[in-house]
C-alpha cells in the first residue's frame, strides 16, 4: 500500500495562523462599516486580498487556509441570517459558492505560477553550476549538492556507470550519510546513446519531493546525462592528446 507523508512544520504552522489573523483583521473593519455600506460583492472582492497576497507570500496551504476562514467569516457575519453559519436564501449560497470557487482557483494559479517560476531558477542555476566541471566525479557532486540542499533531502546518491570497464561511480551528499530504507526517488541518467546511471533521492525531514516524472527532477537527470557526456568525451580528449 503506498504511504503518504504529511508533515506539518513549525513555520508551516505559524504561516496558516498568520494567514488566518489577516482575514480577521480585515474582517473587523468592513464589520465595523457593515455590509449595507460595503455590499456583497464589495466585501467578497476585499476578501480575495488576503487570500491572494498568502497564496503569493506563504504558498498554497496557507492560501487555503485564509480563503476557508474569509468564507466561514463571510457566511457568519455578512450572508442573512446574521451571526450564524445556515444560509437562509439561494442568493446567498451562490455568492458564497462563487467567492470559495473563484478564492480556490486564484489559490492555486499563483501556486502553479510560483512553482514553474522556482523550477526555472533552479534548472538555470544546475545548468550554470555544471558548466565549469570537468570531470564526471564533479558532475555527480554537483548534481548531488544542488539535489540535496534544493529539497533539503536526507540523503543524495548520484551514480555513473563506465560503460567500458564495467566498473561504478558513487557520490552522495551529505558525505557520509547512511539510509538504512530505500530511496523515495530513483531517477535514471541518460545520455545520448545509453543509460549512464541513476539518481536516488531519501526525503528529509522537512521538504517533500515532486514526483519522479516532475518537469524539475527530469530536467536534472537529463542535465546530468548530458554532463556526463560532455565530460566524458573531454576525458577522452585529454587522454587522446597527452599519448601523442
């Protein structure tokens, strides 16, 4: 049976109780004025703000989280009857309805846009990274490094296979580490022609991983291969130019 983690770190924590307080706060005020003054679909509009600006600074959950407390707050204090959580009229349930729909998917648009926004940074900054190595153990440390510190992962384990004396190269980051359990991730490597080797991933205590066939952890292993290839036909220049 496959096993999901979920874990809930303290600065996740503090981030959905800020995102909570902020849609308090702006609820006090448009209380104070009242719903005759402010309408509706004004009041609706003021809540999408902190919903959007959590969704942007905190991420995802905490978006989530302020837009159910901007709902519950808006159902309580602003949709007839007042001070109570039942809708009395259909009028009510749909703009409810309307503003949890609309709150939902502004939610999850900045989280994607965030995201895809990450992964180019991060692939750049590998791509970058990877220019000025010169030998297939760097690539691995480096592929390595920027694995483990970019998903804070328990442990990184980048391996390459010499295809022709049949022999392996292992490079795990940090030094050291040791996981008694399998790798949450294996990733092959790739080069033009061939499997060269694999990527595998444990999964830290504080960060979860994107699927294996995720555009980020696929364009690592294919800069990887690719890497290998370079460096390896650099190698064979070298050796090439040194025995003449």
């Amino acid at each position: 049976m496959k096993k999901y983690h979920f874990r809930l770190s303290k600065r996740m924590i503090i981030n959905n109780l800020l995102a909570v307080l902020l849609v308090i706060g702006l609820t006090i005020p448009m209380w104070v004025i009242g719903r005759d003054t402010l309408g509706e679909a004004v009041i609706a509009l003021l809540y999408l703000l902190p919903v959007t600006w959590c969704a942007y600074r905190f991420g995802q959950l905490p978006g989530i989280s302020a837009a159910l407390t901007a709902a519950l707050a808006f159902d309580f204090l602003f949709i007839p009857p007042f001070y109570t959580f039942a809708i009395a009229r259909l009028e009510g349930w749909l703009v409810l309805a309307i503003f949890l729909s609309v709150a939902v998917v502004v939610v999850g648009r900045i989280h994607a846009s965030i995201s895809r926004a990450h992964d180019a940074i991060h692939m750049y900054e590998l791509s970058e990274a990877l220019v000025g190595v010169h030998t297939q153990e760097a690539v691995a440390l480096t592929v390595a490094r920027q694995i483990q510190q970019l998903f804070q992962a328990s442990l990184v384990k980048v391996i390459y296979w010499h295809g022709d004396s049949g022999s392996s190269m292992i490079v795990s980051q940090p030094e050291g580490a040791i996981m008694d359990d399998r790798p949450v991730r294996v990733l092959p490597v790739l080069n033009s022609r061939e499997l060269v080797g694999e990527i595998q991933i444990w999964r830290g205590d504080y960060g979860e991983l994107p699927p294996e066939d995720s555009a980020i952890l696929q364009n690592f292993a294919e800069q990887a291969g690719r890497a290998f290839e370079r460096t390896q036909a650099m190698e064979a220049e070298s050796l090439a130019g040194s025995g003449k």
